[in-house]
C-alpha cells in the first residue's frame, strides 16, 4: 500500500527545511518518507504552517516563533549518579528484586523521557512512535544523546520503532501462542502513557504543544491500547494516569503507586 501525502486533509501543512550542510542527506530522506515539500528558507512558508528544520542544534518542529525540540539534557539531573532511582516510575517499574536482562516496551514513546528512566534502571526499551513527526524528533534526539557521556550507556539502550504499538501487541501475542515460534523482543513490561501531550502544565509548553497538535494526528484509543497489552499477558503493564483520572480499560489494577500528581496503575502477569 503506498504511503500517503502527509499533508493530506490536514490544516496546517508540513514543510522540511535544512539549515545546515551537515543534514542535507537526513532533510531529503525525511522530506521523501513523509512525502512532504522541501523549502529552502522558513520565510517561504506562511506562519500557519509547520516546518521540520534541521540546524546546528539538530531537528526541531517550527510553527511561527515557536520551536520544539526533543531534547534529554534536561533529563540529566534526573538520571545521573544514579538519581532515576528516586524516581516514581522506577518503583513502579520493577518486576522482581534480582532480575536481569528485562525487556520494556514503551507503546507511547512520544519524546522519550519515561524510557529513559527505564533505561537508566536497566531494561532494553522498546519505544513505539506511531506519530512520523513525533518519531522524527525523537530519533534525532537519540542520535544526539549518544553524544552525552552522562547518558550515552542508557540511550544504546533504547531502540526506536516508528509504527503502531497497538498493532505490534496484537502480533506477538498471536505468535506467542505458537509454541514453536519464538519471539523476538517479547516484553516482560509494557509501558502506556496515555497523557502525553496534554498533561504539559505551564502555558509555554501548553504553546509549544500547539504545534503538533495542528497536524490533527489520530486520537489516542486508551482502551484499545490497554486490551492489547493484556492480550501480550507480561510481567507487569504499567499505566500513566493523571491522580484523579479514571482508569483505562475494564479491568481494575492490582495496585497504583502514586504521587502528587500522577499515578501509576500496575496490572500483573495472570
């Protein structure tokens, strides 16, 4: 089946535009998989419109004089000397004392940041982008991150798939009832996060956020999600939740660790 326009039945369009000598190859083959024009300068697009631009600091999402990057170095306070382990979703995330070599899968990767903590805890991660754009980003983040000493051990990782995680369960727990098959990747953790972008706080992010949420991406089916996850039956699914949101799905969770804000809802291997 061919790919379709990205800026097909959408308001604002979707340029890319390369600033730098440097991602002249990247801007053509990102330009091409998203079947979206090529501009040279961002003055040739009007400010409703959205540009992927590639510069010097890497690949950013413009819209007028807002610009959003995936970026971790603010993720370093967090993650270093061992600090993720004060980390809510840490708790939240372990299986059981001892275990090694766990494998997550994040089935809402957005930009990243909740797989990096997992990784910096020890799994190998999984991150499902099915967003191209938000996909895009993220994968220029990830090359840059590399780069930082600090986080370079936790971000090898992580393995970015571009595709529908919904889509990816459902398939491996067909396979997995194939005994004489094995699956590859297989998840002892899978990981949702429902809230992403809308549980941006201040009205600078909330701006920001404005900018994908004008390429009118499909909404996020949470219960869909959740019935694909269990069908996989892991060691443990863990849900992102805002603390007074209702849960996902039909079936209650075992156990929510929470916080002041949010909560994690944990549902065990049956």
């Amino acid at each position: 089946m061919a790919k379709k326009d990205f800026n097909e039945n959408v308001e604002a369009k979707l340029y890319v535009c390369v600033d730098h000598k440097r991602y002249k190859q990247d801007g053509e083959q990102l330009a091409n998989h998203l079947k979206v024009e090529q501009i040279r300068k961002l003055e040739e697009v009007s400010k409703n419109d959205l540009v992927l631009l590639y510069d010097k600091e890497g690949l950013s999402l413009v819209g007028g004089k807002l610009r959003l990057q995936a970026d971790f170095n603010n993720m370093l306070p967090r993650v270093k000397d061992d600090m993720w382990q004060h980390e809510l979703i840490t708790r939240a995330a372990k299986i059981k004392e001892g275990e090694s070599n766990l494998k997550a899968m994040d089935a809402t990767a957005g930009f990243g940041e909740d797989s990096l903590i997992l990784a910096a805890a020890g799994y190998e991660v999984m991150l499902y982008e099915k967003d191209p754009v938000i996909a895009a980003l993220l994968k220029d983040c990830l090359i840059r991150a590399r780069k930082i000493p600090e986080i370079k051990d936790m971000v090898m990782r992580m393995k970015l798939v571009e595709g529908d995680s919904i889509e990816a369960m459902l398939n491996m727990a067909e396979l997995k009832k194939d005994e004489t098959k094995v699956v590859a990747d297989m998840p002892d953790l899978i990981y949702l996060d429902p809230m992403f972008p809308e549980r941006q706080k201040s009205s600078k992010i909330k701006k920001k956020f404005q900018l994908i949420q004008k390429l009118e991406r499909p909404c996020f089916n949470g219960e869909e999600m959740v019935n694909a996850a269990l069908s996989l039956n892991p060691k443990k699914i863990l849900i992102k939740r805002p603390m007074k949101a209702e849960t996902l799905g039909d079936r209650t969770p075992e156990f929510s660790y929470k916080g002041t804000s949010i909560r994690y809802d944990c549902f065990m291997q049956k």
